[in-house]
C-alpha cells in the first residue's frame, strides 16, 4: 500500500476491518490520518484499533494522532451530555416525551456507533402540538435562531420538519428541533407515530427503537442535499446494521419501510453498507428488499456510478475528479425528492435572485425593504 496514493476503497476496508491498519506504511498513515480527520471518523477509527488490539502495533506517529484525536471525541461526549441535562430541565415540563436523535441519541444510549463519534448540534423531536410551547422553552434559557427572511422563516414553518436552528447565545451549541423526520412539504413525510412506537426510555429522553433509529440514518443519507459527512454516516449505517442484526430487527426495518413509504431508500443503503463495507446481511432479506423496491435496473446501475462517488471522502487527497459532478447529481436528486417540482422551481429562483442582489447591493438591501 505504501507505494500507491491512498484510494477510496482502501479507506472503507480500514473502517470495515481493523487489521487492514497493519499494511500500512508510515507515509500512509499521514494521508490516512489527514482524511480520516476531515471526515470525522477518526476518533471512531482509533476506537476500532483498540478494541482490536492493534493500536499497540502501530507506530507512535499514528498512536498520538489516534489519542488526540479520541480526547477531542470524549470531550465532545462530556459536552452532550451536559446540554442535554440542560435540554431535559428547561423542556421537560412543556411536553411528556422528548426524542434524541442520530449522533446526541447513540451517545445517550452508549451504543457501539457512539464510540468515537462526533458531531456538532443535538437533534431534538418533540409532536408537533408541543412544538411551539417547547421552542419558546428553548428561547427563554438562551437558544436562538439567527435573524432569517421572511421568505427563510417561512419555508421552515410551513415545509419544513424542524425550526430554524437554535444556537446558544452562550456556550454556541446548536440545537435542531424536528416535529417530523422529512419535510411536509414534499408529500413524502411519514407518519411519526410509526417511528416513535416503541421507543425507549433513557436518562429521561427517549431514543427511537432500532429499526426506527436506523430508517432515520437512512433517509438522513439518502435524501440528504448536504454531502459533507455521507462517509461518516454510510459507516454509522454500517455499525447500526451490524449492532442490531437479529431476525426481529430486519422484519422490524423492512416492515417500517414499507408502511412509511422508504422501500427505495432501504434498499440502496443496504446495497452501498454491502459495496463498500461489505455489511453481512442474510440472503432472505436482500431478497425481500429486491422485491420491495421499484426502481428498474437502469436506475439503479446509474445511481450506483454517483453514489459510489458521492458517499466517497471528500478530502483532495482522494477525491476523484468526477467527483463533483456526481455530488451534484445526488444533490439535485435530493432537491427533486424534497419538494413538488413547481415549488422547487420557484425556490430556487428566489435564492438565485436574493443572492445575485445581495452580491452587488448587499444583505442591507432587503433588511432595510422589510424594515
């Protein structure tokens, strides 16, 4: 491996398997160290190492990085937890449950894709007759949302599945507070209780059950517009699929996606999770989700081409040319599956005008048009 540049699928086989780590060479853990760190998996990777017991046999180059960068990672974990007792005190009395989601719920619920994990903002799911009352809770003891437009302010509150994001006046942590896991707006939204059913109790929150907490990752992935941590996350779907891999769970997951309308979407994590980090799912259940899905084989050869790219690392050191223009496919997707094409046109003229006239009149523009 030392004489050849690091290559993608050399990145997915160190996370998939930590004896991979043993073949290489002191120049490749520099660019594997540098990738590994912009892609937020790090830490993960030095949890790995150790729990393997290989970290003792590799050389103290990478062991230093690896310790600093599982430090960064705990005090990360430290900080959650300490907003989300803060969380709980402020809002607990507004609503009966509060819902952790994605990376703050793994750290609560000290599941193995926590270890290692990082993340910058909590995810909070209240129902949507608490969620004005919970919002004003936040407010009152200091998180806040950025002065938006009232074109901005209304695309969350009317399509949107979260308000605007809240970030502490004081200690800047971000909160995203949902009222459903995809956006109304694109007729696709499920119905939450399907997802909340089962849930379970900790430390006064409540985590989605496992089959509920791993559709979330998926449609977070696969119907996401923001690429930056798609390595990060296929590798979170990875351990999760791992983790909870029994009989009850993939009934469970299959059944949920086909009440909650995201057959496609399972079915493409679990072909890329297979791909790339070669995830162990039985034959029956790759069967059933062969059949559950409806896309024809052309599609799906062509969104493998994209995908294989765009769920890629992102760090020039080997980010393949084509790179872009595959993000950009899967982007442009993820806009089409977010909103009925009307919308969506007149969405993005409405941003590429506001920011043609912000670029040469400035923001103050429309501040002082709506003052």
């Amino acid at each position: 491996m030392s004489k050849h540049k690091i290559s993608s699928q050399q990145l997915f086989d160190l996370l998939a398997d930590s004896q991979n780590a043993l073949d290489l060479s002191d120049s490749d853990w520099v660019d594997v160290i540098r990738i590994f760190r912009s892609e937020s998996v790090l830490a993960r990777f030095a949890c790995q190492l150790e729990e393997s017991g290989v970290i003792t046999q590799l050389p103290s180059y990478a062991t230093k990085h690896l310790a600093n960068a599982k430090l960064v990672a705990q005090r990360q974990v430290s900080s959650v937890r300490f907003e989300c007792a803060e969380i709980l005190h402020i809002a607990k009395n507004t609503c009966e449950k509060l819902y952790l989601l994605k990376g703050a719920a793994y750290c609560l619920a000290s599941l193995p894709v926590s270890k290692g994990r990082t993340f910058s903002d909590i995810d909070l799911l209240v129902t949507k007759d608490v969620l004005a009352q919970t919002e004003t809770s936040l407010k009152l003891h200091g998180w806040l949302s950025e002065p938006l437009s009232k074109y901005d302010e209304a695309y969350y509150r009317e399509w949107a599945h979260e308000v605007p994001p809240m970030k502490h006046s004081g200690r800047g942590t971000v909160i995203d507070l949902h009222h459903n896991l995809y956006l109304p707006v694109s007729g696709r939204a499920p119905k939450v209780e399907l997802f909340l059913e089962g849930a379970i109790e900790t430390d006064g929150f409540h985590i989605l059950r496992p089959a509920a907490m791993t559709l979330h990752a998926i449609i977070h992935l696969m119907l996401n517009d923001d690429l930056k941590h798609a390595f990060r996350d296929l590798n979170d779907l990875h351990l999760m699929m791992t983790e909870f891999s029994k009989q009850a769970f993939w009934e469970d997951l299959l059944d949920l996606a086909h009440k909650s309308g995201f057959e496609n979407e399972l079915f493409l994590a679990c072909r890329y999770c297979r791909h790339f980090f070669k995830t162990s799912i039985s034959t029956e259940y790759l069967t059933k989700l062969a059949n559950m899905q409806n896309m024809n084989q052309s599609e799906i050869k062509l969104l493998d081409r994209f995908y294989a790219l765009a769920l890629s690392p992102k760090h020039y050191l080997v980010k393949r040319a084509s790179a872009n223009f595959a993000e950009l496919v899967i982007i442009t997707r993820a806009h089409l599956k977010k909103m009925p094409i009307k919308i969506l046109l007149y969405h993005t003229a409405y941003k590429v005008y506001r920011s043609a006239v912000e670029s040469l009149l400035g923001k103050a523009f429309f501040e002082k048009s709506n003052s």
